[in-house]
C-alpha cells in the first residue's frame, strides 16, 4: 500500500526562501513567520499522513452508493471529513465574520497540496464548496452571504457547481435549463446536470447548489445564462432547514478514478433557486468559482506527481536488480538497488525537478491572487488571470506524465493493484 508524508520542509522552503512571504507587504502576511506556517503545515501534513491517506484506498475500491436517493460514501469518510471540519481546515481563508481564520489564500494553497495528494476523491467534498462560498462570498447579496456562508465556510453544508448538461460541456450557450421568475423573487429551476462533483452524499445535512440556466425571454447563446442557488433542503429566515427542493440524483458517474467522491447526474424539478449576481451575468459569477477550481486542478496535477514519487523513490531504494555498471554498490547482497541505476536516477530527478517548481509556482499563483485581492492590486490580477489556465494545463498534463513516470519505476508492479500506483 502506498504512504504519503507532507513535504512541509519543501513548502517552507518556497515560503521564506523563494517567495520570502513576510517581505511582501501584502496584509497578513507580517504574521506569516516560519514557526506559525511550520506549525500550520505540520498539523495539516499530520491529518494527511494519518486520517486522508489511509482513506484512499478505501475511497477507490468501495466507491459510492447510491441508495434510496442518497449517496452513501465510502467507510471511514464521515469520520474524516469530521476532522476536517474541527480542525477549522474547511474555512481557513475565510473572513471572520463567517467562521473562517482569515489566514492568506497561499496558506489555504500550501495545506490543500497535502489534502489532495493524500486522498483526492475526498478533498473534493470541501473544494467544491469552498469555491461554491467564494462565488456567494464575492457576488451575493448581504442576506445571502448570511444565510449560507456559515455553514458553509464550516462545511456543516457543502456546495457544488453545475454547469455541464448532456448535450453541451464546453460550449454553455447551448444549455436547457431554464429558471422561471415567481412573484416572490425566486425562480423555478427545471433540467438536468451531469458530472457534478459532491453532487449528492451523506457527509453534511444540507447540500447548496450553484446552478446556472436560462430565464426565459433573455439573450440567446452564453449572454443568456444566470447563476442561481438552489438549496437541497429549504432554509427557513432563522437559519432551520425545511422542506426538501426540487433536486435529487438520478445517478452516480462510472469514472476511471476518483471513484470516492459522488460524480452526479442531477435532476431538476421545479427546484426553488436564488438569482446570485446579475440576470444575464452567470458566467461571470461562476468564473469566481472555476478560476479557484482551475487553480486547484493545477495544485491537484503536483499533488498527484508528490505523492507517485515519493513511493516511486521508495520502492527504487529497495527493491534490488542487477548491479550498478560502474561496480557493486551492495556488495553483501545479490544486487543492488534500482535507485543506482542511471536511468532509474534520471528519471525520479525529473519528477522532483517538477514537483519543486510546481510548488513555487502554484505557490506564487496564490501570493499574486493574495495581493490582487488584499491590495486591490491591478497588475496582479491580471497577471494572475493570465497564467491561471497555464498554471492549470502545464501542472495537470506534466503531472501526469510524472505520475507515469513514478509508476514506471516499478516496472510490471507499477500495474498491480496492491502496489497503489495504478
């Protein structure tokens, strides 16, 4: 079985040698001293080690089940994902004022390496809401920042983004799903998602929906879509869940992995749902989310290569074949290492190389996000809003090549499933 432990030395390295965050002048980041980040970094490099990790495997092999309606997570879930919550992890870059720590979205980024490379299928439950909280934080209206936020910033509810319909992924214009206007100011929310992440599960007692569709009447193509929030159960005015909305699951997703977390195909039913945001403006409040989302793929492309490579390193030190062409390097035994072998070598110093400057970049996306939002500092934004979909595509499709690469190391056990490296 595979093991992982927290680079948390690697991530202080790019902290305050690299980026040398205390120097920045971004506020908050004065606090940002090498003993509080260790700190933060151990415990979180801890509950990956020992609570996430473990759950990986679990989280592959028995998957989710759809029953009744519900989505029943893997074995152990529940009990981590209550850990999760307790430790404050789930809001750690949130505002005060609705229950998060208030700490520098790169910290947020540092531990969520760790979270994602320990148990991706589980971390997804909290990412997906922590974007769905950044959308309502940034475009929601005062009401709705309090009726939602806090619970979501503690994850007792979690969120979700539906966009993709069975006809149409890339191209949104085409949607059918349609919101209509009632006179009490919400909106009746009729068709069908797929490929909803978290759209469905037991790990929280309510489930918000950011859904975009059409109101009927507007612009044709992409001008025409809104975003809306579509609660899983009704919220009352003092903050008690009511009756159940129009949205169930009509399945789960058969994937290729990640099978621990719930891929949806969800159903809308006259669903009541809240306009966040501008009519007509949908994109543009759900970008708050999939700029965070894309960001996050990229952090999940290093988070995936870390972890292949730290058991490609450790299998490469101990497995013995043949001998080193210069002479034996493990004379007492019947061979040496593979780690001595050159190409061996080469190719587990091209995945460190990568997961070294994958941290500092994915590291400086999130000092350059920090600044843009905590200065109002314009360069950065857009700086960031440039490279936020290199940062993506060169994170995730070397990753993958590296994450072969590890697995290659062990030659046909690379293929086994008891070795986790398949």
């Amino acid at each position: 079985m595979p093991s992982y432990t927290a680079p948390t030395k690697d991530t202080q390295f790019v902290l305050h040698d690299v980026l040398n965050v205390t120097e920045t002048g971004i506020p908050g980041y004065d606090e940002l001293e090498a003993s509080f980040t260790g700190a933060i970094l151990e415990e979180a490099g801890k509950l990956s080690g020992a609570v996430l990790a473990p759950l990986n495997v679990v989280g592959d092999t028995e998957g989710c089940v759809l029953e009744n309606g519900v989505v029943r997570t893997p074995s152990g879930f529940k009990e981590a994902f209550e850990e999760m919550k307790a430790g404050g992890w789930t809001g750690i870059d949130f505002p005060e004022d609705f229950g998060g720590q208030n700490m520098p979205y790169v910290m947020s980024t540092a531990v969520g390496e760790y979270f994602s490379a320990a148990n991706q299928a589980f971390t997804m439950y909290q990412g997906l809401t922590h974007g769905a909280a950044s959308a309502i934080l940034t475009h929601g209206t005062e009401d709705q920042k309090a009726t939602y936020l806090p619970n979501m910033v503690s994850c007792e509810w979690t969120g979700t983004m539906n966009l993709t319909e069975p006809h149409c992924g890339t191209d949104l214009g085409l949607m059918r799903t349609k919101a209509d206007p009632q006179g009490d100011g919400s909106y009746k929310i009729s068709g069908q998602k797929i490929f909803i992440s978290a759209g469905e599960h037991d790990m929280a007692d309510n489930i918000i929906h950011l859904v975009l569709a059409k109101i009927p009447g507007g612009p044709d193509g992409i001008k025409g879509v809104s975003l809306f929030i579509v609660p899983k159960f009704m919220v009352a005015e003092d903050g008690s869940l009511g009756a159940r909305n129009g949205v169930s699951c009509g399945k789960i997703e058969e994937k290729m992995g990640i099978h621990g977390n719930s891929t949806c195909v969800m159903n809308y039913d006259e669903a009541t749902g809240y306009l966040l945001g501008e009519e007509h403006k949908g994109m543009r409040a759900m970008f708050t989310m999939m700029n965070e989302a894309r960001l996050g793929v990229g952090m999940q492309g290093l988070a995936q290569a870390e972890h292949a490579y730290q058991n490609a390193v450790a299998y490469a030190k101990d497995r013995l074949q043949g001998r080193d062409v210069t002479g034996a390097k493990n004379p007492d035994g019947p061979a040496d290492p593979l780690i001595v072998h050159p190409d061996i070598r080469r190719s587990l110093m091209d995945q460190k190389s990568f997961t070294e400057g994958a941290r500092a970049f994915a590291l400086w996306g999130a000092v350059m996000i920090d600044r843009a939002h905590r200065m109002d500092d314009a360069d950065a934004d857009g700086m960031i809003s440039l490279l936020t979909p290199v940062i993506k595509g060169f994170l995730t499709d070397k990753g993958y090549d590296m994450t072969v690469q590890a697995q290659q190391v062990y030659g046909g056990h690379g293929y086994i499933e008891e070795w986790g490296m398949s």
